[in-house]
C-alpha cells in the first residue's frame, strides 16, 4: 500500500489537510448552529490524524535521512492549517521524499547504528511496524482525550 516514504507521507499530509476541515467545520457549526458535538466529531478526528502524521514525519524523516530543520518543518506544519500540503509539496520539490524504504544495510556508516538496524527490521516486517504505530498513536491519543481537551473541560 505504502510502498514509498513519499506515498505515506503524501497520504498523511493530505488527510492532515482533510482534518483541519473537518475541525474548522465543526468550529463554525457550534459558532452557528450551536452543534457542540460538531467539534467533537472535527476534533477527534483532527487529533488523530495530528498525531498520525507527526508519527509518519518521524518515521520518513528517519528513513530518509533528514535533518533537523527539515524534520522540524513537516512537524511544525501539522500546526497550521493546510500547511502539511506545502510542507509535502516543498520536501518533494527538493528531493527529500525520493527513494525506496530502507530495509537492507548499505555501505553508509551510519547504517551500523542500533537504531537504524531496529528501523530496518520494522521496515521488512511492515504490518508489525503499522500496528506498532497504530497502537502508539491510539495510546497517546486515549491518554490526551482522558486529560481533556486543550481548552479545558466545560
């Protein structure tokens, strides 16, 4: 399915995109027609995809080898509005999403790290890795909606 970091990527900063519609309309729902819900709904689809696509920004980012100003840009674009669009279209642009996942060692050095032999493995097993990923983004995203929502609870 994501046989590209490009695809993944491009698929979480499109829907990243879609969540903000969703948030900002269930903000003019309320706003209007008093639909509190509305921004539940919005809102917790927004947070979940919030917290997918910065989980994807850290595994391409890895996998792709960028560095910190890159990295820092695609996950500061989750924070405004639409701007994972740009932000993907940019890192495309400028060659930083080409290549394939991965998954076998090369003659780079930095492909000795620990760290970069356990992305391997995850790589070559992907639905290990998905669920892994998965079960992460829900854990944090169950303990955030059980500390509250960021304004505080009514």
């Amino acid at each position: 399915m994501f046989r590209t970091p490009l695809a993944l990527f491009r698929t979480l900063a499109i829907a990243e995109a879609i969540s903000w519609t969703l948030l900002i309309a269930g903000l003019i729902l309320r706003a209007t027609a008093d639909w509190a819900w509305a921004v539940s709904i919005g809102g917790g689809i927004h947070g979940f995809v919030f917290l997918a696509y910065g989980a994807t920004a850290i595994l391409v980012a890895k996998n792709q080898r960028w560095k910190a100003g890159a990295t820092a840009i695609a996950i500061v674009s989750t924070i405004i509005p639409y701007a994972t669009i740009p932000a993907e279209l940019w890192l495309h642009r400028t060659g930083r999403l080409e290549g394939a996942w991965r998954r076998e060692e090369t003659d780079d050095p930095r492909d000795a790290a620990w760290h970069d032999r356990l992305m391997r493995w995850f790589l070559r097993k992907p639905w290990i890795l998905g669920l892994l990923l998965v079960v992460g983004v829900v854990t944090v995203f169950a303990v955030l909606l059980i500390l509250g929502p960021p304004g505080g609870r009514d």
